[in-house]
C-alpha cells in the first residue's frame, strides 16, 4: 500500500520586502567616501540626516522641497544651491558609493532562501534606492519603493503599502526587513505586516520558516 504524498507545510509570507542602507549594504564605509563632499558642503551635508529624521511621521505632497527649504533655512543659503547639492550628492554621487557593495552574509543567505521558495521581494528605502542596487548589481526585485517620492517617509507604511500592492500580496503576508526598529519595524507594525531585524539574521534563525 503507498503511503500518501505528504504536502509541504504553507509559508507563512507570500513576499519579503528589504530595506536598502544598513540592510542590503553596510553604509559606514560608504559615507567615508562622502569626506570631499561634506568639506565642500557642510552646512548642507551635515545636517541633512538631522532633517530627514525632523520629517518622519508627515505626510507631504513635495516632501523633497520641504527637505530643501528646511536645509536652506538651517544653512542660510538659497533653497536653489541646496536643490543642486542634494541631487548632485546624496541623489547622485551616494549612489555611486555603492558599486561593489555586497549584502551581509546572512541578508545574502536570507535572499537566497527567498528566492529558492519563489517569493517575490522588493526593496522599500527611504531614498532612491535604483542606482544603488544597479552599482551593487543586485537586480531580481518585483518593486523598488522610495519613501521620499510618496512623500512619506518611515515608519509611515504608504510605501509598504504600495510595495504589497505591487507585488499583488495583501500587506499582512509580507515580512520586512530591516536594520531600525525605529523606522523599518514601526512602519511594518503599522502597516500590520512582519518585521525582523537584520541583527537577528545572524543566529541562524529562518524567518520563512513555516509557522
């Protein structure tokens, strides 16, 4: 007599969605690249991150021309000097540093995980994330989201939301990924999706395991 086919156990998520800075890259050897920059640009490149972080939790129809007047006001210089900083800096020459940047090894083995059991994944970062991972050549994403663009940056969840939609899955089957409890893990929690930290990638844990 056969014994009957035993079916795989489901999964317990139907997409994985990664942050980029900090997840998919480490990005302190990176910002060691922008030294030239910020000695050029201080008032405007030293103060940038404080700003982003001013503008977490609102929702804005020009979040980038809001960034650029606070900058403006906070370095006393014409918000047109700052629009040309950003995007030749942080939106053009960040990217760049990216070239040859590899993910840490257990986001690399998660990746592979993910990709073995056919899960589509995305990548949901609070800034243009494209050419960094064309510099990483790390290509195979269903969705590359950037916060700034819909004007809402984390932990707000429109960007995880629009993720989820794209990637045709209901936003509580999607697990995120992320290296801030703060930004990644508040906007899944909103969102009512998973989070995990990349820290606890590192004990061998498997997050798609089933449930």
């Amino acid at each position: 007599m056969l014994e009957p086919m035993l079916s795989a156990p489901p999964l317990p998520f139907d997409a994985v969605c990664f942050d980029l800075d900090g997840t998919l890259a480490e990005v302190r050897r990176r910002r060691l690249g922008m030294w030239r920059s910020a000695l050029r640009h201080p008032r405007i490149l030293l103060t940038f991150g404080e700003v982003v972080e001013e503008l977490r939790g609102l929702r804005l129809p020009d979040l980038d021309a809001e960034l650029c007047r606070r900058l403006a006001r906070r370095a006393d210089l014409p918000p047109a000097i700052v629009t040309r900083v950003l995007r030749e800096e942080i939106d053009g020459r960040w990217p760049q540093l990216f070239a040859g940047a590899r993910p840490p090894p257990a986001v690399a083995r998660l990746l592979q995980r993910v990709d073995a059991l056919g899960l589509p994944r995305a990548v949901v970062s609070d800034h243009p994330a494209v050419e960094k991972l064309t510099a990483m050549g790390l290509g195979g994403w269903s969705a590359v989201l950037c916060c700034r663009d819909l004007g809402a940056l984390k932990p707000l969840p429109d960007a995880l939301y629009a993720a989820a939609a794209q990637l045709g899955v209901p936003v509580g089957r999607v697990l995120m990924v992320g290296d801030r409890d703060d930004t990644d893990g508040r906007m899944a929690a909103a969102a009512g999706a998973r989070f995990v930290h990349v820290d606890a990638l590192t004990d061998g844990a498997d997050p798609l395991a089933s449930a």
